[in-house]
C-alpha cells in the first residue's frame, strides 16, 4: 500500500504534488490546507485522511478533526497538526503524524515512529519544501520515501 503524506499546503497545491499523489491509494494530511480548494482536489485523487491546522477557519474546515485515529494497511496512525497537541494515549499508535513546523522530521522512539512530512506549500522557517511517501505491508511500515520539492524560483526581483 502507498500511503502519500503531506502537511502545511497553504493554499497551494503544486502541479509536482499532485503527480506523486495520483499513484497512492491513501493520503495523508496534516493541516493547514488555508482553502477548501486543496482539500476537494485531493479528495479527487485518492481518499484523504486529514486534521485542521491552526490556519484552517471556516464552514468548510469545521468538520476536519483535531486529532485522528485511522488504521491503513495494519498500520495504526495518530495525526494531528501541532506536535504539542499529541494525546498522552497513543495506546497501539505505530506512527504519530504531525506538521505545523515546516522541518520534515522521521524518528522512531519507544518504537514508535514520529513523522512530519514538511511543508509542500510554501518553505518558511528556513526549511525547504518536502513531502513523503509511505509505503505498508503486513501491518509495517516497509519504506519511507523523503520527497525534495524544488522552489520556483520567484520572478521579477534578482
């Protein structure tokens, strides 16, 4: 199972994102859409289990939980957008899924994997733009693929 992963889109869902995205059966997102418009795009694309970011406000975004429990391929996920917020109660949680920051950070701790995807929408914080792909089997996690988005580059200032 390919499990796309991605956080802190904000507003802008890229041409590159959405390449990688048409290839798995699941995505992943960990707030902060800013628009309705990213989200129904990537409910075109695969099923999406997503939380609300502290910059989703709205009709639209009052229905997106805080926190989400969701199993996939025999693989128990908690998501949430800000690390801060993790419930003390993971219980069986395999992996923990988070953004807010914008760093992609992959570590495992009490044998638990800790993941944030990075931001794909803007880079801030003086991180990059990333994403992953995560690929399940027989209830692990086999693979983790880090993806580096390039930055276009911003016209008309040198």
């Amino acid at each position: 199972m390919k499990v796309g992963v991605l956080s802190d889109t904000h507003g802008l869902l890229r041409p590159e994102v959405i390449s990688i995205l048409e290839g798995c059966d699941y995505i992943l997102h960990a707030g902060d859409f800013d628009r309705e418009a990213v989200l129904e795009r990537l409910e075109d694309i695969a099923p999406v289990y997503a939380v609300r970011g502290n910059n989703d406000f709205g009709r639209w975004a009052s229905h997106l939980p805080r926190q989400l429990t969701v199993t996939l391929g025999g693989v128990q996920f908690f998501m949430t957008h800000n690390k801060m917020d993790v419930s003390r109660k993971l219980g069986d949680t395999q992996v923990v899924v988070f953004g807010h920051s914008h760093q992609y950070f992959q570590q495992t701790a009490d044998g638990r994997l800790w993941f944030n995807p990075g931001s794909c929408g803007y880079p801030r914080f003086g991180g990059g733009l990333s994403m992953a792909v995560m690929f399940l089997s027989e209830g692990q996690v086999d693979r983790i693929e880090k993806i580096v988005l390039q930055e276009e580059k911003k016209r008309g200032w040198s």
